[in-house]
DNA sequence: ACCTATGTTGATAC
DNA sequence: GGTATCAACATAGG
C-alpha cells in the first residue's frame, strides 16, 4: 500500500512508538531486505544505540540515533512499520528494545529495504511540500507523458501508481499528456491536485480513499461526470482516466 | 494449472 | 542522458 500518504502513518508510528527506546538486538538475516549489508552490520551499527528522530522524503523513511548511524527504511510494495507486535514469519527486519519491546518491518513481499545511512541524493522535492514553481519546472523538465513525470521520484518524491492517478483526475488533465508541453496554467492545476490529494489521503487514511480509486474498480465510470473511464499502461503502471474530462 | 495483476525501484538496453 | 522495459519478490484472483 505505501505511497507518500501511508508512509507518513508510518513515519508518525515510528515517532510515536519507537523514539527513546534503546536497541539491544538486531534481526538483519534478510540479506535481499537489507542489501547491500552483510549480516551483521546492521546489528554491530545500532545495537546500543537509541532513536532520536523518525523523517521522511517521498516514500523513504530514515531513523537518527544517538550514536551517529541513521538507519534508512524503505516500504517497497507491501511493508508496514509492526511496533510491540508479536514477533511474525513476515518480519524482515527487526529491532528489539531493552524494555523487551520491538519494531519491526513486516513484508509479505520482501521488497522493503533496511540500510545503514540511505543515500537520499537522487530524490525529488517531497510532494507535500514542493513549491509551486519548483513544481512546474521540474515536471516539464522531462519529454515522456505526464504521468511518468509524476512518478520519477527525481522529478518529485512520494507519487505512485494509484496518488498519480488520482492527482491527473483531479486537475482534469491526461496521462497522455507531454510534459515538456504542460501550459503554465496546468501545471498550476496539476500542482494544486498534488497537494489536495495528498493532503486528503494522508487525513482519510491512505491513497485507497480517493475518488477515482474507489470508483475505477467498481464501475468503471468518472465519479464527476459518469463518463466511461480509460485504461492502459502508461509510464509503465495500469492506469485509468475520464475519457470526457481529460481527453488529450 | 496457468496466466495476469499488484502499492516500488533498480539494473539494463536502446 | 533520458526513456523504456524487465526483473526482483510473493501472493491473489480469474
């Protein structure tokens, strides 16, 4: 499920549950989950070590301690932040506190990542917080369709599948649409969509709460409008869209 | 059973 | 260098 909106529920997790608790052991034996480690040296950085600080750009999350290591955390497709859980055949990564709780990263996938000091460099602005302007240049900065535009996380961070889908529908724009061609009013559009859907799904609770989302499965009709959605690949992902409001 | 789909991302090939 | 495709993983559903 992560996208930006449930990686930030983990984050506040993450804050709200493992902050000022010591670690005293590491589970780090997933060697694909916390590539490129060898086993061992998650354990050997942060054993001893207390979490300071839980942040978050996009979709990764990194963790400070008090000892100079920052543990980098990484939902993939299908992880989730398990504080004080029963110990689970799921959890890939996982730390345990001298008060005999725990954190761990439970993934049915294996496609979440744990890494020692997560190098950030190649990410975007997050997408909540990216201004305007930066916005617009980045985003036309590139000569593929919009929506692949939406979810390069270089152009700008925490977009997927399904919040891409949602922000083009609400600013009545296509998918097809070249981004190197975007007007400045709909970049504007675009922008403003960006941070509404966002905001909206962080405070209903997920990207799975937005309009065309709920709708696209169902009937298969534009929430607004009624008009038969579209659907095909475009930047690689499905992806559906008004065949009415946002024809090319 | 087999094929497709799935919230991501990285490596690889043009 | 930007862009597209495929593979990585595991499960669910038609």
């Amino acid at each position: 499920m992560p996208e930006l909106p449930e990686v930030e529920a983990a984050r506040l997790e993450l804050e709200a549950g493992a902050l000022g608790r010591r670690i005293t052991s590491v589970d780090d034996h997933d060697t694909f989950v916390c590539r490129p480690h060898a086993p061992g040296e998650l354990a050997d950085a942060l054993t001893g070590t207390t979490l300071t600080s839980a942040h978050r750009r996009g979709k990764s999350m990194w963790v400070d301690t008090d000892r100079g290591p920052v543990l980098g955390l990484h939902l993939g497709m299908a992880g989730r932040i398990a504080i004080d859980e029963e110990p689970d055949h799921w959890d890939r990564f996982a730390v345990g506190f001298a008060d005999g709780g725990r954190m761990a990263l439970r993934d049915k996938r294996r496609l979440s990542r744990a890494i020692l000091d997560p190098d950030l460099s190649s990410l975007g602005p997050d997408a909540a917080e990216v201004s305007r302007g930066e916005f617009a240049q980045r985003v036309r900065r590139g000569r593929g369709p919009l929506k692949a535009r939406l979810l390069d996380q270089s152009v700008v961070a925490g977009v997927g599948n399904l919040l891409a889908d949602e922000t083009l529908w609400r600013a009545r724009l296509s998918p097809l649409l070249p981004a190197s061609e975007l007007r400045d009013d709909q970049a504007h559009a675009l922008w403003r969509a960006l941070r509404a859907a966002t905001r909206d799904a962080i405070r209903m609770g997920g990207v799975h709460t937005g309009r065309l989302i709920v709708d696209r499965r169902h009937n298969r009709t534009c929430p607004r409008c009624g008009a038969e959605l579209l659907r095909a690949t475009v930047g690689g992902r499905t992806t559906f869209w008004c065949s009415r409001e946002q024809a090319a």
